[in-house]
C-alpha cells in the first residue's frame, strides 16, 4: 500500500445546533447558549429536545 498524501485543508464552516458557520458557534459558547430546546413536534409526544 503507497502511503497517503497529506490533505491541506484551507477552509472550514460548523453547522449544528448552536447556528451555521464559526461564528455563531463560537459566540453561543461564548454566552454559553445552548441549541437545544423542548420537542414541539405535533405527532411526537416525546419527553425529549431538539436541535
């Protein structure tokens, strides 16, 4: 097996609960803001959160 050539990675993004792209994650951690919130869905009658 030839060994792997490095991956340069010049570029990056977030995409999750806390909002898209680094900014809005790093200032939901900042403020220590949360993603989640209760589950409203109306067919789903579950004691859980979503995000």
């Amino acid at each position: 097996m030839m060994p792997a050539e490095p991956l340069i990675i010049s570029a990056c993004t977030l995409v999750n609960a806390l909002g898209r792209g680094t900014r809005a994650c790093f200032d939901a951690l900042e403020e220590a803001r949360g993603g989640l919130r209760p589950c409203d869905f109306e067919d789903a009658d579950l004691d859980t959160w979503i995000g």
